[in-house]
C-alpha cells in the first residue's frame, strides 16, 4: 500500500487544480525518483517516479490531470508543492517517503546535507559535543583566510543542503554571512545556533537566501538545558544562559517570519517523556512546526568523557512513543528522529580548516582529509562512498528511524493525519 493511501482522495467533483512547485524547494533526480528538500520546514523527503513524474508535470497552467491529483494533494500537504485552490500543509509523523519503496529507506549516492564550519569556537561547553575534536586544536590557529577554503570544499560537494555550523556561527557573525552567501549559490541553506550572540544582525542575510533557522534546545526547564549545555563563564555576562539565548533566538526568528525549527539532542539527562512532551508543547506555544531530536552519538565529547550521558535504544522506543503519542493527538509539529548512534559515519563536516571531516563507526575519531584543487568533487565523493555509511546518512535525514511506527504496517511509508494543519 503506498504512502498517500492514508491522505485525503479527491472527490469527482473537486474543482480543477492547478499547482507548481513551492517556493525554494530543492529537487535532486534519483535512480528511485527524486529526493526533495523543504526548506520552510527543513524536512526532506524521498518520491518514488510516479510521484516525481507528476511533480514534473505541474507548473504549466493546466490542470493536474485526475490520475495526478492525489499524488499533488499529498505532495503540496507535505510543502512540496503548492496548489490552487489551496491545499493546506499538514504534519509528517513517519518516515519521509512517499510513494512505494518496497526496501524501505533507499540508499544515495551523493551527500544530502554538508554541515560546514563557520568557526571553531563557540561559547558553550557542552557535555557531549559530537564537534568537540574539531574545535578544541583549532581554536587558538584559527585565521580568517581558513573561510575560502571552506567555501571551496562546500562548493565541491553535491549536497542538496549546506549548514552553517560550528562551534558557534554567531561567533564570528561575518564568518556566517559570508557562508550563507557563498552556500546559497548552489544549495538550500541552514543556520545551525544556539541563540548565544547577535542573531538580529544575521536576518537580512538570512532572509535573502531563504535560510532555516535551526536552535539547540535540550529541555523546557532552563536549570536542566544551561546543565547539559553550559555557557563558558568568560563569553557572557552572569545571568544569561543557552536556554535563554535559545527561547530569545526562537522568539526573534518566529517574529522575523524566518523558517525556523529546534534541535534537541537527547541524553540519559533529558530522555524523560514527560519532560520531552512538555518542551513539544512548549515549541507548539513558541510557534515551531519542526523538532528534530537526536539520540546523543558517542562521538567527540561524548567518546571521551560521557558522563553518565550516552543513552541507546531505548531513547530510540521513547522517541518513537512521543511520535505516535504526538500523532495520535493530531498536533501540528514534524518530529524527526536521528539514531545516529547507530551509524556515528553517517555525516559530512567540513573542519573550520577547510577539510573533509567523516566519524569513524566504532567510536574513533573523525577521518580528516584536505580536499585537493584538482578534482575536488571527484575527491569529496571518493571520501563519502568510502567512509560515510549511505543507509545512515539516508536514515538520518528521512527519519528511518521511525520504521516502527504503529500506525506504519510494512510498505507503508508515511503517515498524514487529516486534521493535523501545519
Ligand atoms: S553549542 Fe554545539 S559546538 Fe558548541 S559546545 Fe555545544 S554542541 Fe559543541
């Protein structure tokens, strides 16, 4: 049964739709289909080539033709495309397919997402830094000239999305700017932040390129978040702390109309479900209709010194209970849930030196590679098929991790709550 068996069927005497695809959404072709990537609501999602056939056919004015249409109306509900009359988005529960993939998650062979270093430092200390080995040498040799490089292997790299990340981008705002710009050229671009330093500066640049705003947020009570991600005493005046500079930075984006959503990373500290269903209300309050929360990898920081933090599977069963908790109530937010745990090379860092930076699988350290000025692309790909894990990084990024599902029976794919608007 395909994935739009569960969405809403036209009725013969719907009106004539029209549709085109939405507003900066990125399409890449795949052997399977196509993967899309929706920056509004930073959520990818794989489609099969029935789904990908009719997406090709709109934007020509005429109406979606009647064997089109539900496979449309599923789309435009999921922010794909958008449709005439309108056709109102709605939550995404489950894994992030639509259409028939018999094999589940389907495997790629170029990067989704390249997760880009705009600095080193960063004025947060927290437990289980993922990050932690590339910043802690590089800080003190970090110059300025290191950013071309960057720009450079990031425009080497055939990824749909580009993150701006760190350490801490609001660092070294300048640095931020001058990435998402050099980003944009050719990907969907995403600020990854903690809130700590002055977002208001980024807006128009982030405006302009229409970016996603993603905030580290680990828990709706302060005292339990600052614990897990402190502030370094010296970058802030006493009194501040990141659950602060992270409700502050929501507040801002929400008010900006900027896309934004929340990451929480989720440890021994915080996997409580009550304490994570009351920061999804909370982020329903805040007006955030995307939550991605990843199960603490045992990688940098976390590989070292986890302290008491590392959780397992069994994050992974009250992660999927909050999901279909979250379904069953209806309420408008896209969870997607990271067991990168599993598979620690299952992303792409480029350093703030400028290199390519993989994890290893078995709780190593990072696979560090400068990347050559001649064929560069041809080297960035060797490195992801060699040591980037592809049904990970897939996974990763179209929520594999919610195969289990109740409402998800095998070959169902997707699951869209009728009442549920976005
Ligand atoms: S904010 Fe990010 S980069 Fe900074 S310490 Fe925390 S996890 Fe590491």
């Amino acid at each position: 049964m395909p994935a739009t068996d569960s969405l809403p069927r036209a009725a013969d005497n719907d009106p004539p739709l029209r549709g085109g695809r939405a507003r900066a959404v990125r399409l890449r072709t795949e052997r399977f289909g196509s993967i899309v990537y929706v920056p509004e609501r930073d959520h990818f999602y794989a489609l099969d080539r029935e789904h990908t056939i009719a997406l090709s056919r709109l934007g020509t004015g005429r109406p979606v033709p009647a064997y089109d249409r539900d496979l449309v109306v599923a789309m435009a509900s999921a922010g794909i495309c958008r449709t005439d009359p309108p056709t109102p988005q709605r939550a995404f529960y489950g894994r992030s397919l639509l259409g028939s993939f018999a094999g589940g998650i389907p495997p790629v062979r170029k990067p989704m997402v390249v997760n880009c270093f705009a600095t080193a430092q960063c004025p947060l200390r927290c437990g289980y830094c993922h990050a932690d080995d590339l910043m802690a040498s590089y800080r003190e040799e970090e110059r300025p000239e290191w950013l071309d490089e960057v720009i450079r292997v990031a425009a080497a790299t055939p990824a749909m999305v580009g993150v701006v990340t760190g350490g801490e981008p609001l660092a070294r705002p300048d640095n931020a700017e001058r990435l998402l710009t050099a980003l944009a050229r050719d990907k969907a671009v995403v600020l990854d932040t903690s809130g700590v330093g002055d977002l208001r500066r980024l807006v128009p640049t982030l405006r302009r390129h229409d970016a996603h705003v993603r905030f580290s947020l680990d828990s709706a009570q302060a005292s339990v978040n600052d614990r897990l991600r402190p502030i370094h005493r010296r970058s802030l005046p006493p009194g501040s702390g990141s659950f602060r500079a992270a409700t502050d930075g929501i507040r801002l984006a929400v008010s900006e109309g900027l896309a934004c959503s929340v990451q929480t990373v989720v440890t021994a500290r915080n996997c409580d479900p009550a304490g994570l269903a009351e920061l999804r209300d909370r982020l329903l309050s805040a007006g955030v209709r995307t939550w991605a929360l990843h199960v603490v990898v045992p990688a940098g920081k976390a590989a070292r010194n986890a302290r008491g933090l590392l959780v397992g599977d069994d994050a992974v069963t009250t992660l999927t209970g909050l999901v279909a908790e979250t379904a069953a109530q209806r309420l408008p937010i896209d969870i997607r849930v990271t067991s990168t745990h599993r598979a620690p090379n299952s992303t792409v860092l480029i350093s703030a030196r400028g290199e390519l930076a993989i994890q290893q699988p078995e709780g190593g350290g990072k696979e560090i590679a400068p990347v050559p000025r001649i064929m560069a692309r041809r080297s960035v790909l060797r490195h992801f098929r060699r040591f980037v894990d592809p049904g990970g990084h897939a996974s990763r990024y179209l929520n594999g991790t919610l195969d289990l599902y109740p409402a998800a029976g095998p070959g169902v794919t997707a699951v869209l709550p009728a009442a549920a608007a976005v």
